[in-house]
C-alpha cells in the first residue's frame, strides 16, 4: 500500500475505530487499571492476548502518542513519557549501564547537561561533554567503555544544527549507539532514524503538544529498543498519564501546519533582526531542512540595549521559560534553561546577559515584528 504523507499521517496516526459509543474524537482512558471477567481472562494479558492491564504499563491513549511520533519519525515503535527528561532519562537507562562512558555534545538544554553531569555519574555512568562539530575532539574523547553519543538535532538555544550522518558514522565505526533528541526539529523538519540514529527523544511538551498546556515525551527507535524502554518507563513510574497523553496526541495532528506557519514566520523575524541596529547577532539556521528551518529564533540583543527594558517593553508577547506553542514567546536562557550550567562552559558558548530566545509563534507576522522592534527602541537602540 502506498505509504501516506507526513500532513496526512499526522492526523490520522490513530485508528479507524469505530467506538461502542460511536465517538469521532478518541476518548479518554482516564484509569489506572483495566478489568477482567476472571482469572482466565486476566491470565490473558501475561499471554500477550490483551493490550492493557494497568496503566503504568501502558494505556490506549499513551501508545497512541509514542505510536503517532513513531510513524512521523519513520520509527517502528514509540513510548510516550511523563516529561522529556524522563524520556531522555528512560533512554540512556535502556542503553547504558554501570561502568559505561557516554559522550555527549557540550552545548545541549541545561536541563539535560544537568541530568547527565550530575544524576548519571551517580550510577556509575561516566560522561564526558565534547564540541560536537569538531569530529577530531570526539573521536578522541571514545574509550572502550563508550557506549553512547548524544547530541540535540538543532541545539538550544545558539541553535546549531548536528551534523547527524558524521555522528552516525563515528559511531558505527566505533559500535557506539546514537541519541538525538530532536525537541527542535520536530519530524516535519528532520528524521534522524532516516540517517541511521538508533533512538530519538522528544520533549512533546513543546512542539509536538503544541499549546504549552502538558508536559510530555516521546522516545522512539526499533521495535527491540522500545521494548526495552517501555520496561523502564513501567519500573520507573515514568509514563504519561492518559489526558496528558490526549492532549499531546490532540496537538500532534496539527504538527505540520503549525510548523510550516511557524518556520515561515522564524524566518521572516531572522530577516528582519538581521538589519536591525538593536540586534548585533541572530542565530537562525540555514541548513536545518528543505522545509525550512525551524521556528526558533535567538538574538544577542547590541550593547546598548537594556534587556531587562526589552523583556518588561514586549507588550502582548509572553516572558515563558518554554518554547514552541502557537503564541509567540520569549526567554532568557541564563537566568532560565541554562542556569544550570557552568558560568565558565556558559561564557565559552556565548551565552551571556544580551542572548534572547524567542519561540515564534503563528500570528501574523507583521504584528510579531512591530512588537519587537518597539521593544528594542524602548530598551535603547
Ligand atoms: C531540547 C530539550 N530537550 C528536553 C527538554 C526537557 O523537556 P521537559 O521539560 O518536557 O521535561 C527540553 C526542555 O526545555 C528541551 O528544550
């Protein structure tokens, strides 16, 4: 059968069911556990006959989400989690153990620099954090005992974009897996499985929900690593409960048109700081996609403007320490994603007092520019 287009799955990642009650939407399993007519028939699940048995384990909306990303990142299966820490978390778990080395690129969310500097090591896994683009550096930072590489597909928030088949490459040179979360990106800009990653990771509590109103993740890879993952969500208590998982699963069926929109949008803005005297530097990719280039936008706001005056002057546009749903919004990577970082690592990527990350949203764009630009002239340009 001839496979459906990205827009068309998106929509349609659940099943043509038809419910006892005949709802069009998907309804929500709101239940810890599934019943039984009797011992035979619970026996029935351990058989592999009956899906469900008690929701940590799984739950008809959370599949529906790990299955829905799965197809959109051309995986074979996908687990949807309680947040994307605990995707990522979930991940490494699934892959790694005691005694086991991971590199990881050195300019990742904070709050995964912070997972892997300081909870890892803990059990017994050594880390080590390298510049990704310099392949000489990582190559030379492979033990033995490596495992893992783990990189973000476009970074946050300077916004570098992996070069996904060199770390492909290196690591089946070396037999190590690979890991890219791809939080950024999405599936409607990059598929890195498609380039031979084995595991990706998403933060659905951005892009893939879309409206900033549930905190998700999603791992997805071969039907074996999902397996295994789906094991440690169940141990660990990591999965997604069923309304969130529908929310998120709701948001997935508009992915592409709020990326298409979004990306145009990011684009415009990128030009527009481009020329603009308030704004010394802008880091928009230009190689993300064929689609385009994502819908972040991150500007080292000149000298002489108060960033303090430019956050408080924004007018209808939001100060959120989030990114990727429908409003446009702001954040302040220092005091907020990366403050968990290093002062010195933090100084050596550049992120300082000046750098603004800005998640653009779907509203029209020139009232997104002119929202801008009278808070760069308030703030002092
Ligand atoms: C790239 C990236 N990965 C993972 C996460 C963590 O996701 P969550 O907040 O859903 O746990 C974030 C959060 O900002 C992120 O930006």
């Amino acid at each position: 059968m001839r496979e459906k287009k990205f827009a068309t799955k998106s929509v349609h990642f659940t099943e043509k069911e038809i419910s006892k009650n005949r709802s069009k939407s998907k309804p929500i399993y709101q239940t810890s556990a599934f019943v039984f007519q009797d011992l035979d028939d619970m026996e029935s699940f351990y058989r592999g006959e009956k899906e469900y048995l008690y929701t940590r384990y799984g739950n008809p909306n959370s599949d529906d989400l790990g299955k829905g990303v799965a197809s959109l990142e051309q995986a074979e299966d996908g687990v949807a989690t309680s947040a994307g820490m605990s995707a990522i978390l979930v991940a490494l778990l699934a892959l790694l153990e005691k005694g086991d080395h991971l590199i990881a690129a050195n300019d990742l969310y904070g709050g995964t620099y912070q997972l892997l500097a300081e909870e890892l090591p803990k059990l017994g896994i050594d880390v080590s954090f390298v510049p990704f683009q310099e392949r000489e550096v990582v190559k030379r930072a492979i033990r033995k005992e490596t495992k893992v590489l783990y990189s973000e597909t476009v970074t946050n928030p300077l916004l570098r974009v992996e070069d996904i088949h060199q770390v492909v490459e290196l690591g089946k040179e070396h037999g190590l897996s690979t890991v890219i979360d791809n939080t950024f990106a999405t599936p409607y800009f990059v598929q890195p499985l498609t380039c031979g990653v084995d595991v990706v990771v998403h933060s659905a509590t951005k892009y893939i929900g879309g409206h900033s109103d549930v905190t998700a993740g999603v791992v997805v890879g071969s039907a074996e690593i999902i397996q295994q993952v789906r094991q440690k969500v169940a141990t660990l208590g990591c999965n997604l409960s069923p309304f969130e998982a529908w929310l998120a699963s709701r948001g997935l069926k508009t992915l592409a048109l709020r990326m298409e929109r979004q990306g145009e949008n990011a684009q415009a803005l990128a030009t527009f700081f481009a020329d603009h005297p308030g704004v010394s530097q802008v880091f928009y990719p230009t190689t993300v996609s064929k689609r385009g280039n994502g819908a972040i936008v991150t500007i080292r706001l000149a000298e002489k403007v108060e960033a303090a005056t430019f956050f408080e002057s924004l007018d209808w546009v939001k100060i959120a320490p989030t990114l990727a749903g429908v409003e446009t919004t702001v954040s302040y990577p220092i005091q907020t994603s990366h403050r968990t970082v290093p002062e010195s690592l933090r100084q050596e990527l550049g992120i300082d007092k000046q750098l603004v990350r800005i998640s653009v949203g779907i509203e029209d764009i020139e009232d997104i520019m002119a929202a801008f630009d009278k808070a760069i002239k308030k703030a002092g340009s």
